[in-house]
C-alpha cells in the first residue's frame, strides 16, 4: 500500500452507509459481497456502549485492547473489513459499518464461548503457549468447539473475500482458519499473525493436537511472530511433528501427493502502538494536570512505581509485589517516599486460574497495605478496572519509574506506551527479558523476574538513577518506538506477504 494511493482512498471513503445514502451505521458491510482485504480476529474491533459512553455511535465504541489499537488506523485506509465476534453470545448482528471499517459478525453460543475460548483458546493453549506457567488442560470436546469456530470463522472470510483477496488472520484463536481457506479458496493470499510466544517443540509437543495447529498455520503464505525465536520454534516444530522440509524462513508444505503446492514463511514482526495518540494525549494540559493530581493524592511522594496489567498469571504481578514487599521489609523503601501503582485490569474472571490469581493478588495487597500503611501513606494503590487511555498516559506521566516484569509475553505494549509518553526522556523502565519489548528496548533495565533478589536490585537501581543516564536511555528507547510504529508493523507485515515467493525445490 503506498501512502498517496491510502490516503487519497481513505479520502473519498468513510462508510459504506454514507456512499449508499442511508445514513445508518447499521447498514454498510451487507450491501457488498465481496472486500479485497479482510482482517479476521477473534474479537471485531467495537464493544457495545450506551449513549452516555463517551466515543459511543449508535450503540458501539471501538475497543480499547491492543490489537484494536494496531490495526484500526489501518482499516479506517483500506476498502477492506474485520471478521470477528461482536461480544455477546446467541444473538445475531447483521454485518455494519463502524469508523470507516466494514464490520462482518462472526455468532456464537454461550457453549461456544465456554468450550472454544475459555477452554481450548486459554486454558489449552494460552498456558502452553507461555511456557506452561500454569498446566495447561486438554480436552477433546474443547478441541472439537475449537475446530467448529474456526470453520466459522473460516466460512465468513471465504462467503465475502473476492477474487485474489488479501486475508490477514489474527491470533491463537483461529490457527485453523489459513489451511481452510486455502483448501476453499485457493486464489486468497493469505496471512498470519501470532501476538502470543510460541513455543519451543519440547513444550507445543505436549498438546495432543500439535500436527493439526501446525498443518493449520501453514495453510498461510506468511506467518508472522513477535520475536524471532518464536519464529525458529514454528519452524522446528514444523519438522519436527510434520516432516516439514524447512530452508531458512520458508517451509515447503507438500500435499498429499507429496508435491510442494506452496511456501509457508515464518518471521518475526515485532508489533508496536499508535505513537500518535499516545505523544499528542501526553502533551494535553488536562492529561498533564491529572498526573500532577495523581501525585498530589498520593501524598507527593519521592518515588511512583507502576505497573499496568491484565490480572493474568503471565504478567508477573506475584513477583512484582514480592519484590516491592521486601523493599519495603529491608527499609531500602519507606512509604513516605515510594508507593506502587498497580493497574489489574478484570481478565478471563469466568476462569478458574484467574479467579485464584486475584484472590491471591488481593490478599498480597492486603498485606503489603496492611503491615506498611501510614495514615498518611499507602504502600500500594491496587486498581481492579479498566481505564480510558487517556487516564492510562496521565499515570505513565506521574509514574517515576514503570515495572513490566511478565514471566512470558509475546511484547508488552505497555512498556512502549510508558516510553513513548515520557516526552522529557526522564522516568525508567524496568523491564523483563522475557518480554518481546526486550529485544527493542535494549536500553531499559532488563532483569530476570524469576530471580527476586535481581528484581530488587533492578528496581533500586531505577529508583536512584541518575538524571543523565535515564535522559540517555530514554531518549533512545523513544527514538526506536517512535521510528517503529504500529503503521509500520502493518505496512512490513502487508508488503512481505505480497512478496512473490521464488520456490527453490533443489
């Protein structure tokens, strides 16, 4: 896609409600059968609202999460639509339009939910994925509701791509969805991305349905992975568990004549944020003076530590507070010059593990507060809600130094968020190696989460570092989010599927 041709497009499109007249917003992705770019994801891109609801239209806001925030700008420039479920369980919701995206509802049940994404997509896979951090559980009825969505999924993309379409499928939820579409529809070109880890054979090895899932994936011509390690553990379970002939990034996938019938690739895309909004809200005056507010709640003090979560297992806040708890035990820290911020955003609450992981979560806060609360100071202010990005960039402004200290994660946009608002390149960034950021943001303070005395020593040495050398880390760290943003991962992702393949069967 070439910027002039993009903008010049996007231009002259809006919805397709308002070039047909009608003027709703309910109308619009119906009134045309066939798109030439289709992004397909577990979630489309919109949560119900209220009319009060700030950004609500018509019943729908977009949605605040990651992957929203990196593909939107991208479809609000392409004549193209999203494929995804619309949120709520047995109900049907006619395909719309919704900011400039044509939006195509993908239904399910409440059994769906239950079996499909609560089971096999995060109970099954999510564990496994991340290094097994918690057991992964394995049943045949949530595989078969795996195979069954996919195949909806599947169907919807394949009854509205036209001839020779671009299909960009996202995520763990669908890794069936490339192989059939490229048994339906051959003419597709068609590509995948994976924002979780993916891991290596000796763990994928485990899942009972591991040559399907890889026979799944390389039904795309581009696999893409946030990491590169992620991308060689592809490959190696490719041939490992499939036979797979595997020359450099390209897999040969053979049919059932043993014929090659095309090039699967593997690469890492590290994928990043709307640099953008996150630069031009840290510059507003209202978002300033909040986290002047903020300090100013919290008593002023020395030291504001962050940390901005899901409440998942994965994110390490066990080891955060364990850390910060015996910072506070050995008088390294005191309440009247540190307190923690912890964001826990209400996650999967439906699922066992989760349910245990805020429970003991809260009961560790409960604790800290409990032992080291003065009345004037808390040790830490424990956040169970979701936020307004807005509210997100005013606490990366007050925040002196930011924790990101996931035991595994495929990036962390959080961590690039924190940089990115820190226009005065001051503030530090603790970060763990085990979070794709790691390998772009080299400057932050890398530590190993698992090793607590470590994290302690890191979070010190953010705590009392110098203006000069976090001015200098800063700004280099900001330099390289600011060069990689999300319109780029999109873009490199898009030109190199489009590259033609040149097939070296010797």
């Amino acid at each position: 896609m070439e910027d002039s041709d993009s903008a010049d497009h996007s231009a002259g499109k809006t919805t397709k409600a308002e070039r047909t007249g009608t003027g709703s917003a309910a109308s619009g992705a119906g009134e045309r059968d066939h798109f030439d770019f289709i992004v397909v994801s577990n979630r489309l891109p919109v949560d119900r609202c209220s009319a009060e609801d700030t950004g609500c239209e018509d019943g729908w806001r977009r949605s605040p999460g990651g992957l929203v925030t990196a593909l939107a700008p991208m479809m609000t420039k392409t004549d193209g639509a999203w494929v995804g479920w619309h949120g709520a369980p047995d109900e049907t919701v006619e395909p719309f339009s919704h900011g400039g995206i044509d939006l195509i509802p993908v239904q399910l049940s409440a059994d769906d939910i239950e079996l499909f994404y609560e089971g096999f997509s995060n109970a099954t896979l999510w564990p496994l994925y991340h290094d097994v951090i918690a057991p992964p559980e394995f049943h045949r009825t949530w595989w078969d509701a795996y195979r069954r969505v996919n195949r909806r999924f599947a169907d919807a993309v394949i009854g509205n791509a036209a001839e020779g379409a671009t299909v960009w499928v996202q995520d763990y939820q669908l890794q069936l969805v490339p192989k059939m579409l490229r048994e339906a529809r051959p003419d597709l070109k068609i590509g995948f991305f994976n924002h979780i880890p993916f891991p290596p054979p000796e763990i994928f090895a485990q899942l009972p349905w591991r040559r399907a899932i890889i026979d799944g994936l390389l039904g795309a011509d581009l696999v893409g992975f946030q990491r590169s390690s992620d991308a060689g553990n592809f490959m190696r379970s490719a041939r490992r568990f499939l036979g797979a002939s595997v020359k450099q990034q390209q897999v040969h996938v053979k049919g059932s004549d043993g014929q090659t019938t095309h090039i699967a690739r593997a690469q890492a895309f590290p994928i990043s944020i709307d640099v953008k909004q996150i630069t031009e809200l840290a510059k507003r005056p209202d978002v300033i003076e909040r986290a002047e507010q903020i300090r100013r709640d919290l008593g002023n003090p020395k030291t504001i530590l962050l940390g901005v979560d899901r409440l998942d297992y994965t994110k390490g806040i066990r080891h955060r507070l364990k850390a910060y708890e015996e910072l506070l035990q050995d008088g390294k820290l005191t309440v009247k010059d540190a307190t923690l911020i912890q964001v826990a955003s209400p996650s999967r609450e439906r699922v066992e593990q989760y349910r245990l992981l805020r429970e003991e979560v809260e009961g560790t806060v409960g604790h800290i507060n409990g032992t080291f609360d003065t009345m004037e100071s808390t040790a830490v202010r424990y956040l169970h809600h979701s936020y307004p990005i807005e509210e997100m960039v005013s606490l990366y402004l007050a925040a002196d130094v930011m924790l990101v200290t996931a035991l595994r994660d495929g990036m962390n946009l959080v961590a690039k968020e924190y940089v990115t608002a820190r226009k005065n390149n001051d503030g530090a960034l603790v970060l763990s190696e085990f979070a794709g950021a790691a390998d772009q943001l080299k400057q932050a303070l890398l530590m190993n989460p698992h090793d607590i005395d470590g994290l302690k020593d890191t979070i010190m040495r953010a705590v009392n570092m110098q203006p000069g050398e976090a001015s200098r880390r800063m700004r280099a760290m900001r330099k390289q989010i600011l060069d990689h943003d999300v319109d780029l991962w999109s873009s490199d992702f898009l030109a190199a599927l489009a590259e033609k393949v040149v097939r070296d069967d010797s």
